[in-house]
DNA sequence: GAATTATATGTTACATCATTACGAAATTTG
DNA sequence: CAAATTTCGTAATGATGTAACATATAATTC
C-alpha cells in the first residue's frame, strides 16, 4: 500500500508557490461575485496561507498589522465567514479554528487528518467515503447538507517519533 | 431499500425506559472502576437522559436543582469528561453540546446525524465507514485516534415538513 | 477505629471563542 | 452626482471552557 504522505507538506517545500497560488485562486474566487478581495480581506487569508496549522480567529487577528486601526475578531470572522461560503477557508470544528483550502478546484466535501501532536492539518476528498456517509444517512432517511470528518490521530512524523 | 427511522425516536416512545437503561447502563459502567455514581454526577446524566437532544454544559448547569450550593459549569464539565472517558457521553463538536450515548454495548466508534431544524441527533455505529476512514488514514501515513463524523442535514422528519 | 491516601466537591476568577448593534466610510449603480 | 450596496470601525456583550486552591468525603492501610 503506497503511502501518500505529501498530504503532509514537507518541511523543506515550496512555501512561497502556496502563498502565490492561494491568492491567485482567492482572487479569482471573489471575481465577479459582487465581492471584493479587500486589504482586511487579503490580511487575513495572507495570515492563514503563511501555515498549514489551523489559526483561531484570535490567533489571526494577533498576527495582523492593523495600521493604526483597532481590529480584532469582528473583522475576522468577517472575512472568515465569506471565505467559507466561497470555499477557500474551512473551519475545523474540533479546534475551533480555521485553515486555508489547499484545493484549487471549485466546491467540494472534504474530510481533514488532525494532527494531535504537531496540529497540522491534511485536507483530503474521498468519494468513497462520502458515498458512505450518503448510504448510511440514506438508511436513516436523513437528507444529508455538510458532512463534518475530523480524524484525530498522529500524523507520518509524529507516529514515527513517538516510536522511539 | 429499508429506511430505518428508528434512529430518531419516534415522539410516543417509551423514554421513561430509555431513562431507566440509561442510569442501570451508567451505574454499571461505574462500579467496579474507583467511580461512585455521586448525586452531582447523577444530576448531569439525568438531565443529558431527560431528551434526545444535545446540551450545551451551561443548559445542563441550569436545570440542576443545586439544592443550594453555588453550582454552575466546572462541574458539570468535571461530570462529562468523566462520562466521555467511560463512553457514557458524547461530545458533538459541531455543537459543543453534549448527549447521553445511545448504545448499552462497551466502548466504539460512533457517528452522528446532526439534525440542523429540530436540533436531534441520531448516533450509528457504522463499520464500513469506520473501515473507509482507517483505509484513508492509512493511505496518508496517519495513525487514526478518535474519528469525528458528524453529519448536518435534515432528520425524515423535518425532510418531510420542508418539502410541503 | 485512627491515620493515610485517593477521590470528589465548592468557589472564585479567568481564558477563550463568537456575535450583536450601529453608525460611518467606500464602492458600485443608475 | 444621487441612491443603493457593500464594507468597515468600534464598543459592548454573550457563550463556552479551565485553572487554582481549599475543603470535604470515601476507601484503604495499619
């Protein structure tokens, strides 16, 4: 069974081409939507591509420069709130914070692999799974919206130190 | 293919069996473990019994009659945990709320049906999906400790009113 | 049964997460 | 430009969760 451990980015990988691409495809996202890529907007998403660990609005408010303004959690949960209609931030539930879509194609399930350790986050899109979660709904005669999976674990690295 | 409603309890069962199972099932879990059934601990789990809705710790600390003491959230958190650790409770992170487990068997996996109109939820025990998720897991490398799934929808029943 | 240990409680204060309200500013539309 | 829409700034408050510490109760050991 091939492992596919770049679901966890590597240390050493290109950062900077996962900061360029997620702004190009949150550009184009608010494009022609009646919505508009603001500095307040920008800042925020820019906070949240810098790590691939979830950030509570708390936490990205902090590592915002406001320039003068006061800012806080209210701005944040703002833009927060647009971004997960969009479909470029998702919130993970049991953390209460908030990560960057690493997909670039449109709306989409998806199903995160929650580090305990380290607290980085992989996000996946299993079909088979989602199908699942369709037929056991559906053997319930529940009509499904948003399915929330959150698999809490070690992830390749930490399960590798814990060995030791 | 067979819908089983059951899930969602019908309104005319019978609860007062259901809250008559729930405390043997707890009282059980208990002994035999250095954990005493204490008056404050039984004041939560009644309350979690008395619906099959899920609570928030501060909708269980008021409606304990304290007789009283000062009462309020630390202990009705110190309550949960305890029950969270024997399986007797659990936590739906979606909600923060908390509801007494619906199953006599010892400890598992569980998943969850969200009904986001009327606030029930239904918890199933699926091995296929939990197969599904170790099998995603697995392909990334992760060593899986505690699944969440929790689904949002609509419940059969609501289903049904909202397409009248 | 007295002393010791482990378990459970009461209380206060605080930490963290999220929203409401409302007026002002900036941008788009006609 | 005027009107409508969208976005923002600010303050206040609500909701959820924990830390700390002294006290009390029950179980165990001697």
């Amino acid at each position: 069974m091939a492992s596919d451990r770049a679901l966890f980015p590597e240390p050493g990988h290109d950062h900077g081409s996962c900061i360029a691409l997620g702004f190009e495809h949150a550009e184009a996202a608010c494009d022609g939507r009646r919505v508009r890529f603001t500095p307040n907007r920008r800042a925020v998403f820019e906070v949240l591509l810098s790590d691939h660990k979830p950030l509570s609005a708390y936490e990205i408010a902090e590592r915002i420069d406001w320039r003068g303004r006061k800012g806080g959690p209210v701005q944040v949960y703002r833009a927060l709130e647009l971004f997960e209609t969009l479909g470029l931030v998702h919130r993970i539930e049991s953390l209460n914070a908030y990560i960057a879509c690493s997909r670039q194609d449109a709306s989409h399930g998806a199903q995160f692999l929650v580090c305990k350790h380290c607290n980085r986050v992989a996000e996946t899109c299993d079909s088979r799974l989602e199908k699942d979660i369709q037929r056991l709904a559906g053997q319930a005669g529940f009509q499904v919206h948003a399915p929330v999976v959150e698999i809490k674990g070690l992830c390749p690295d930490c399960a590798a130190n814990a060995n030791e």
